[in-house]
C-alpha cells in the first residue's frame, strides 16, 4: 500500500451504497486500514486492470481500503449484486466522528469468512476512482429505528436498543406511553430501560432516543408496542 496519510483500525466505520433511493447500509465494519497517497496521482496509471480512472483535479487523493466486515445476509448478497467485479459504485464511508467520504468505488476483491446468526463476516478491498468528495462532521443520522425489547406486562423492564447510527453518537432515551390519545412523556423515565407500572396497563409504549454528537443531535422514536398488561 501507498504511504498514509492516515491509518487506523475502528469499530464503527460503516458503508453505505446509493441504491437510487437513497443510501442504505451494507456494512458495519470491525476493523480498517485507509491508504491516502501523499502528493500528486500519477494520473495515467490504470493499475495495469485497465479499471482505473483518476481525474487530473488539484488536490484530490485516491483512496485503497482494506476491511473486516460483519453483514446481514440480505446486504452481503447486494455486494454480491452490485459488485460484480467490473462495476463501479456510489459509495459514502461515514467516519466515527460524523465526517464523510463519497466517491466511486471498485471492488477488487470479497471473500466470505463465515456465516452465523443471520450474518456473514468478510473482508473485501475497495479502491476509489475519480475524485472523493470530502464532508466535514455532520449531526447524527438514523439508519435503523430504535426498538423496545421485553415483556410488555405490568412489573416487567423494557429495554431500548438505540438503533444504528451514523456519527458515533451519545444517546439519551424518552419513554411514552399511548392510550389512543396520543403519546405523552412519562415522567422520568429517562433511562435505556424502564419498568411498567400499574398506570401503563392498557396503554402502547415508544421509546425516542436522542443521539448527540460535536455537530448536533438528531432524534428517533420506536414503533409502539402492543397495550401494555396487568400481571397476573
């Protein structure tokens, strides 16, 4: 690999492909390794594949990533789709820290590790072609809805997984309860967990998590459960 500009392992990398509606999350990624060649792209190098293509724009880097991914079933068969060897892709890499690297990208290579549990560990090597558009810090933005996990009955403890994120957020929690009036706050219930008690028997319950980076917070609320029951 090229001298880097930067170098570093994470665990909250993700990628992210235009799909023509907008971008959907392929891969949440265990580890990675960005080769940034320093000074100017020898511009009529086409890596003797023949795919490469490196505009001649002051300024602009190439990019070469390595990965470790974890991917549901159904998102590692759209690397198999849309990756096909040959084609180039719409790519967005949203950083930890809420900044982002858009651009073309080739697939050069993906092997499947293993498979459990609904998802397929891999590694793959992605290389940019073209100019990568780079985007400072931006708030947190929600790629999967929070949800509640737990017995919905009166003395039971309801959990709230915080959904996925991008921009490595903080996450702070609003429980609400539904009687078919609307939702209302209930009080103190600010936790990522929260007890039923005998005044949320019959009503539906939602969870709004709010995710809070350096450049802005951003919120996001569960489905409601069904009524809540008595013991008993």
């Amino acid at each position: 690999m090229a001298e880097n500009e930067k170098g570093y392992s994470a665990r909250d990398l993700k990628i992210l492909i235009d799909d023509g509606a907008g971008d959907v999350l392929v891969a949440a990624i265990n580890a990675r390794e960005i080769s940034r060649p320093r000074g100017p792209i020898e511009t009529t190098n086409d890596d003797s594949d023949g795919w490469r293509r490196i505009l001649a724009i002051p300024g602009t880097k190439a990019i070469d990533l390595s990965i470790e991914g974890v991917a549901t079933v159904d998102n590692y068969q759209r690397f198999l789709v849309k990756w096909n060897g040959s084609s180039l892709e719409d790519v967005t890499l949203a950083h930890p820290d809420g900044s982002t690297e858009v651009g073309e990208f080739f697939l050069s290579n993906l092997q499947h590790q293993g498979e459990s549990d609904g998802h397929v560990a891999f590694t793959a090597e992605l290389m940019s072609a073209d100019a990568i558009t780079s985007n400072a810090p931006a708030a947190p933005v929600n790629l999967v809805l929070p949800a509640i996990s737990g017995s919905v009955v009166e003395d039971q403890t309801l959990t709230a997984f915080p959904g996925t994120w991008t921009g490595a957020p903080t996450f702070t929690y609003q429980w609400f309860e539904d009687d078919g009036e609307g939702a209302v706050e209930i009080a103190g219930a600010t936790g990522q967990t929260y007890t039923l008690v005998t005044a949320n028997v019959g009503n539906a319950i939602t969870v709004r998590v709010t995710a809070t980076n350096p450049a802005g917070s951003t919120n996001a609320t569960s489905a409601a459960t069904v009524a809540v029951e008595a013991a008993g």
